[in-house]
C-alpha cells in the first residue's frame, strides 16, 4: 500500500489510490473510484462510486462527492461542501443511472458549505466562494459567489482578485504573471 489510511477509513474494492495520498478519519471510499497521486482525503469525507480526482486534490472534511463528478489536478473542495447528481430526486423514485455530470477544472477551489448543482461545470482557476449556491457553468478564472451564485470578478491562479486595466491586462500580485480579459474569458498572457 502506497498511501496512507487511517484505521477508521473504509476503502471499499475497486478503487485506485495513488501513492501519497492519504484518507483521513471515517471517510469512506466506495468502489471504482479513482484517486490521485498526493491527495488529502479529510474526515467524515463520501466518495461515491465512479468518482475520479485528479493528482493534489485537497478534500476537506465533511465532503460529499457524488457518481458523475471528475477533478482535474490541483481542485481544492472546502470543509462541508457537496456535489449533486440528481436534478429533481424524489425519495420513492428510484434514478440511479440518470447522474448528471460535473466537471472540476484543473487548480479550482470551491469554498466551505459550497453547493455545485449537478449538470453545471466548474472552469480552470475558478473560484467559488463560501456558501455559494453554484447553479450555472462557471468560466475558467471566474470569482462567483452568493446565492444563486454570480460572477463578481476574476481570480489568479495563484488565488488573487485581479484587476484590468483598460486595455484588458492584469497581473498577480504573488505571482507577476499577466492575464488578458477579452471577449469576456481570461487567459493567461505569453
């Protein structure tokens, strides 16, 4: 065994669990699951079955992870924030099959108590605030927050707020490097 489980951890067969990667107290991990290289499993966290993380996903405690939901590299997942995966659930209605998928691009962070509505993909670098209530797709780099969840501003990859000048350029206050707003999407600029 290449990573760390805690005693109390229930790692149901069927998964990968890269090296490094450590599952912390009560969490349980169902089958066919696939985690990365260097992830940080909290406590009292829910895999469900089919999820996939990529390399560095930090899981904080208290995290539901639904069938349907992908992580690229490097996404953190606040304490006590969850993914859906069924639209309209009914408790008699049986709709196991019917997941709707979300995607989690590389090197986003989703804040503490943070709600994604299934069906609804989070972008690169995307920022989602704390308590948001994420119902839309939310663009590469965007800053959303409240409840429904708006687009306020623009984030770093290193996590800053940024701000253009008139001519669409910004720079990281950390980092120093340069981002171009146009056509409402921001890239990094060469």
């Amino acid at each position: 065994m290449n990573y760390y489980s805690h005693e109390t951890a229930i790692i149901d067969e069927g998964c990968s669990i890269g090296e490094g990667t450590k599952i912390w107290h009560f969490s349980h991990i169902m089958p066919n699951c696939t985690i990365g290289e260097n992830c940080n499993i909290g406590q009292n966290v829910v895999i469900s079955p089919d999820v996939i993380l990529g390399k560095n996903v930090k899981v904080q405690n208290n995290v539901s992870i639904y069938t349907g939901v992908t992580c690229d590299d490097d996404v953190f997942l606040g304490p006590s924030m969850v993914f859906t995966n069924i639209s309209n659930p009914r408790s008699a209605i049986n709709r196991r099959g019917q997941y709707a998928k979300t995607h989690v691009g590389k090197g986003a962070s989703i804040g503490a108590n943070a709600t994604i509505v299934c069906g609804h993909n989070i972008g690169p670098y995307a920022f989602i605030g704390a308590g948001a209530v994420v119902t839309k797709t939310v663009p590469a780099y965007a800053l959303v927050v409240g409840n429904p969840a708006r687009q306020v501003g623009w984030m770093s990859e290193y996590g800053h707020k940024l701000e253009f000048d008139e001519n669409g350029f910004a720079a990281c206050p950390e980092s120093n490097e340069r981002y171009q707003l146009e056509n409402k999407e921001v890239k990094k600029y060469k």
